[in-house]
C-alpha cells in the first residue's frame, strides 16, 4: 500500500511515497516524515526504516509504526513513531496524528479531500 504525501509550501513542492504492507514488516530506503523538513532531522546516508502497519477500526484507520534512524549532533539515534491515518464521516477528511517517541504530545494534521479535478489547487 503507497502513502504519498503531495505537500506544498509557497513555492515548494514536494511528493514523497512511503510503501508499507499491513501483513509483514517492511523496511524503507528514504522514509519520508512529514516534520522532517522543520527540524532538520535527516537518515543517515544508506539507512533503512523498519516499518510495520495495519488496519484498525473496520479499515477507517490506518496504524503505521517506525523506527526511524537519524543522525543528531552526537551522532545517530532512532526515533520509534506511531501514525494513525483516520478517514473521516463522508471520507472528506483525513487526520493524521503522529506520536513520536521523541515528544511529549502528538502532532496533528487535519487534510481535506479536493475537489475531483483539482489537485492543482495549493
């Protein structure tokens, strides 16, 4: 199952896919984290992320948990983060809520569903 994050900030843009299968751990060459752009957090080079994911809730959530390497300033460590992508009533909605391993509360992102024939649209 693809989960591609089509992102835009001004003039940035940005369209990432992260690959996961919600029978089996997978591992991911380059995966993406939404933050990762804000905090300047990057996998070291050649780093794979361990990656397991499955269905909650009658299939309107998805559970996506990483354990993601990255480099800091005293070198490399890894960040465990939980994802939950939940649909909402109509499928109009989906809120994503990450919990890292890192952080004392979870980010939360509310995204609305455009409009066919307007992914244009920023």
């Amino acid at each position: 199952m693809a989960i591609t994050h089509d992102m835009r900030w001004r003039s940035t843009r940005v369209i990432k896919t992260n690959t996961v299968n919600t029978h089996e751990m997978v591992r991911i060459p380059n995966f993406f984290r939404i933050e990762q752009r804000h905090m300047a957090v990057y996998q070291p080079k050649d780093a794979v992320t361990p990656v397991t994911a499955g269905w909650l809730d009658d299939g309107r959530t998805l559970r996506v948990e990483a354990q993601v390497p990255v480099e800091v300033s005293q070198g490399e460590a890894t960040i465990r983060i939980h994802y939950e992508y939940r649909l909402g009533v109509g499928d109009e909605t989906l809120t994503l809520i990450e919990l890292h391993s890192t952080r004392n509360n979870p980010l939360v992102y509310r995204f609305r569903k455009l409009p066919d024939g307007d992914a244009s649209r920023p």
